[in-house]
C-alpha cells in the first residue's frame, strides 16, 4: 500500500508538469530541429554559420561565465561574514540580501539606468575623482550588463554558500587551527572542500540566472549587447522565426545542464 | 430576500451576458485606458454588444491571424498599413465597402485606401522625424544624425521597430541613395554605429535617456513628442531638407468574420469626428477625419492637418514589404554586428 502511495501522491504535480511544462517544451524544441516536417540539423547549422549569431552566443558565455566567477568570489567573502555573525545579526543580513529580490526587476533595473547613466552616481564620482575628464558612456555596454546581472543574481550564490558554511561540522576549522593550520591553508584544505557542493549549486544558478535573464541585457544592453535570451525575443517577436528561437531554446539547456556538470566535475575532482 | 434579488440580478447578467453579441478587436497595447473611455465602453453602450480586445506588437497579430486563418477569432485588426497590405496578401482580411461606413467621406484621401484594393482604412498617422536638444547642435537634414556633436549621444530605432525602415528611408534619402534595397543609407549607419549611444526597442525609453543627457538627439513617432515634450527641456521637432516620413496605422475586417455588420459599426464609430476628436484631444492618436478641429496647443502635439498630410514622405507599403528582408539582412550584415 505504502508503496503506492508515494507515486500516486506526486500524481496531479507530475501529470501537471508533463503536459503543462515538458510537453510543450519538447514541442518547442522539435520545431527547432524539423524543416517541412522532416528531421534536420540545418536551423541549428545555420545558426552557427551566421557570424552575428555566434558573436552572442560568445557573449552569453562570456558574460555568465565571468558573473558567475565574480559571484563566486565577492559572495564567498559575504558568505563568511554572514556566517561568523551573531545568530540575531544573521538573520538580518539574509533578510537585507534578500531584499532585493523582491523588488521588481523591472524597477530594479530601471534604478541602474539612472545609477549608470551619464548623470548618475558612478560617473559623479569618476568625473569628480578626476578617474576621466568626461562622463564614461556605461549604458549599453557590456560593463553594464555585467554590473546588472551581478547585483540580480549575487544573492542566489551567498544564500547557497551561508548554507554550505552552515553545515561544516562545528569543530573542523578549530581543529585544522589546533594542528597548526594557517587560515589560508584551512580556508583552502577544509572550508573550501566542504562547501564544495555550495558552490556548484550557486554556480550553477547564478550562470543559469545569467544565461537566461532578459530584462537586465535588455534594459542595460539593449539591440547593441545581445544575449541570447534577448536574441531569442527578437526572433520570436520581429521575424516570427519560430525554428531559430527553437534552435535558441535548445542552446540555452544545452548551456545550462553542461554547466551543472562542468562544475560538478571540477568540484568533484578537487575534493579527490 | 436581499440575497434573492443579488441571485436574480447575477442571474439576470449572465443572460445578458450571454446574449449580448460580441465582438474581438485586436490592436496595439498603447493607451488601452484611453481607447476605454473613448471609444470601447461608448460603443459598448451604444451596441449593447461586448468588446474583446486582444492587444499586441503589429506583426505577431498578423501571425495569429494566419494561424487562426480557418477559424478567426479577430473580427477588426488595427495595425500598420504594410503589414495590413501583408495579410490583404495572404488572404486574411475582407475587401472593406466604403458605402456601409457613415463617415468614409470625411476621412483625409490618403486614409481612405492606404494599402490598395480597399483591404484597410486608416484611422490615425504620425510623422516621424528627430527630436534634438536645440541648445547642442542644430538639425536640418537627416545626415546630421552623424554630426561631430551627437557622437555617443545619438538614439535610432532598432531594425526591429516599425520606425527603422522609415528612419532608414529617409536616411537614405540624405545621402543620396538610388536603390530600393537602400544600400547607401544602411551604409552610413554601419559607418556611424559606434557613435550610436543605443538602437532603441521601445520609444518608451527615450524620455528617460534625453532627461539624463544620454542622448541629445532621437529618431522617433510623432506619438512619442508629448512625453518628451513634458521634461521641459530644449528639444526640437527638426524639419529635415529631405523631409520628414510617417507612417498611417488602420483598420482591416478580418476574412470568415461571423460578425460582419457589427464589425462595419465599430469601425464607424472609430471614424466619427466625436471619437476621432477625444482621441486626439487625450493624445492618443492623431486624427484622419478632416472634420477634427483642434486646438493649437493639442495639434502641437500630434500630426495634424492635410497639409501635414501630404507634406510626409511615407514609404510605400508594397515597397516595404518587398524590400523588409533586404533592410533587415543588410542591417544585420552593416550595423548589428
């Protein structure tokens, strides 16, 4: 009996998943790879034969890449800081981190239009630190893209790494420190292994994050900073391309599964 | 007792509700509060009929309505003239019978037949032109976009927007472009691309750009003008020596629409000079009915009057609808990359 009951309480949350989110997924995804109702590869060569496609597809994993690693380091170091603090200060440092969260990305992202813009506050301080004679051009660049999607997905790796740090055994740092470990070598050796499992998981959503927000690359970066999110919705809305945004679709699971196992393996192999 | 009546009443509602003839437009999302008041609760009330409105981008419409071709949904599409004379093409929309429309003599000449064929009606036009900061540089010909002063400050539409082909159109024209593919103007935008400080997608954003001094100049619907109007900065409405261009958006009966008479109604009633009139006076669109007198401080905002009329240089539909793949390849070869 008990073993029926298991299955058949996922039942109505499996069924809706399959026939509300795979099925019409898979849909999506074989239009991508059908041409006149035949199988073909040539939407998905003809995507990688168009210079401005491959051109943002680097981009993508480019700027994911290198926001996943700048979270990684800036949220270890919050992560620590998180987690020496008193249990009461703790709580209120999640509950700041996750505050912006629950603002509207919309408006969230609209702020960094004015913080980066040629009046904002960065370029306030970089004219009056004499850093440039003139006001930099931010807006629709890459660096903007990169700051915005930081500060979006920031908080997803620290929330994972204060968990991980959480669930060191009380006395193993000590204990390295008692053997005559330096903080280096104990960050290294002890911490930095056993919060492994953290640090794949909040690689993974912040580079998922990265790989598929649209409202930051399209808000920040606009038509001259393209990712591959925002080139799908240009598929889809201007020239009704349904093949290509399939083909786009199925890039950015491709993208993001392969992620997750990279990180898997290179956390994997350090511990070993 | 009380919840005796409450029960006949709901009761009562679903009745009507059910008997009530409706009727689907479909159209742009912009100014839905407007079109609200002005024009779908007033025509509700006077129909006794319920209006369903289906809001979108002009082109993904059409697409909807080609996929739904066997069974319409739509009855009335309002959108841009090429993509009407688009599914006037493909056999979407209804020749349309001017005798059945009360107020076809008043509408402007160029709005009466816009795509040929009488597939559509126009219902609204707007200039398209540049909006500049007159105290940073002065703008007299649509080269000018190029201008030492608007390096890095300078905002044009996408490829992807409805003002791209006419902003190129007319670009083209600048600088003495011969060909309809418009090789010459896509060139000089590749050429000054890196001084393009963004290639908008939603002229939504311009206001906002111009207040932070971003951009000192625009490429932009007339439509756009009252937003930016309103931040009280020096900004011109530039007059180009080439001219400026437009565009008309219309109307077209959907084909295999089981509500033909209603749907000729509707769009009557979208032509009168009363609707026309509050419509243009809230600046939601500007007005085709020559009938329409509006103050100067309301027309300073739209695109009014015939002379303006004729004074633009709109593109050909058929010319644009031919040649779009050509701009849009030879824009992503030349400028997007």
């Amino acid at each position: 009996m008990n073993k029926l009951l298991g299955p058949a309480l996922t039942l109505p949350a499996v069924t809706f998943i399959a026939v509300g989110f795979v099925l019409p997924v898979l849909i999506l995804l074989s239009e991508a790879v059908t041409v006149n109702g035949a199988f073909s590869l040539s939407p998905l060569i003809g995507f990688f034969r168009d210079p401005g496609s491959v051109e943002v597809f680097w981009r993508t994993i480019r700027l994911s890449g290198l926001v996943t690693l700048t979270s990684a380091v800036v949220g270890y170091a919050t992560a620590l800081a998180i987690v020496d603090s008193s249990p009461s200060a703790r709580g209120r440092l999640i509950g700041t981190l996750i505050l912006p969260l629950m603002v509207s990305p919309v408006a969230r992202t609209y702020a960094w239009v004015v913080v980066l813009g040629r009046t904002g506050l960065v370029n306030l301080v970089v004219v009056g630190l004499g850093l440039s004679p003139e006001p930099l051009r931010l807006l629709f660049t890459e660096t903007a893209v990169f700051i915005g999607l930081v500060q979006l997905l920031l908080p997803l790796m620290v929330l994972s790494l204060v968990s991980a740090l959480e669930n060191i055994p009380a006395d193993v740092v000590p204990a390295a420190r008692v053997l005559g470990a330096g903080w280096f070598t104990t960050f290294f050796k002890v911490t930095l292994p056993l919060t492994r499992e953290g640090l794949v998981i909040g690689g993974t959503l912040v580079f998922t994050g990265a790989l598929t927000a649209y409202i930051t690359p399209a808000i920040l970066g606009g038509s001259k900073v393209l990712m591959l999110e925002t080139l799908l919705y240009q598929r889809i809305r201007v020239t009704n391309d349904i093949a290509a945004a399939g083909v786009i679709a199925i890039i950015l699971v491709v993208l993001s599964i392969t992620a997750n196992v990279l990180l898997k393996r290179v956390a994997g192999g350090r511990s070993q | 007792m009380r919840l005796a009546l409450t029960g006949a009443a709901a009761l009562l509602l679903t009745t009507t509700g059910a008997l009530a003839q409706t009727l689907t437009i479909s159209t742009y999302g912009i100014a839905q509060d407007g079109f609200k008041k002005h024009l779908y609760a007033p025509f509700e009330a006077q129909c006794g009929c319920k209006l369903v409105i289906e809001v979108g981008n002009s082109g993904e419409r059409v697409s909807k309505l080609d996929a739904r071709k066997a069974n319409p949904e739509v009855d009335v599409i309002a959108f841009t003239d090429f993509d009407a004379l688009d599914a006037a093409n493909k056999g979407l929309t209804e020749t349309i019978d001017a005798k059945k429309l009360t107020n076809y003599s008043k509408l402007y000449e160029f709005a009466r037949d816009p795509v040929g064929g009488n597939k559509a009606i126009g219902y609204t036009y707007y200039s398209t032109s540049i909006a500049y900061r007159s105290d940073k540089v002065k703008i007299d010909s649509w080269a000018d976009l190029a201008k030492p002063e608007l390096k890095g400050r300078v905002a044009l539409p996408n490829i992807t927007t409805s003002q791209a082909p006419l902003a190129l159109f007319m670009i083209d024209k600048a600088v003495g472009g011969k060909t309809p593919d418009l090789a010459a103007g896509i060139d000089f935008v590749g050429k000054m691309k890196g001084d393009v400080t963004t290639f908008y997608e939603r002229g939504s954003q311009l206001p906002q750009l111009l207040q932070q001094e971003e951009i000192y100049a625009a490429v932009l619907g007339r439509f756009g003008w009252a937003g930016i109007k309103k931040l009280g900065m020096p900004i011109a409405w530039a007059t180009p020596k080439e001219g400026q261009s437009g565009g008309i958006n219309v109307l077209s009966l959907v084909k295999g629409s089981k509500n033909q008479d209603l749907a000729y109604k509707f769009i009557d009633f979208w032509l009168s000079t009363e609707v026309q009139t509050k419509l243009a006076q809230d600046l939601i669109d500007s007005p085709v009915n020559a009938d329409v007198k509006l103050d100067d401080a309301i027309a300073e905002n739209l695109t009014y009057g015939a002379d303006t009329a004729k004074s633009l240089s709109l593109v050909p539909p058929a010319q644009l609808l031919e040649q779009r793949k050509a701009w849009v390849d030879g824009w992503n070869a030349k400028v997007a990359r």
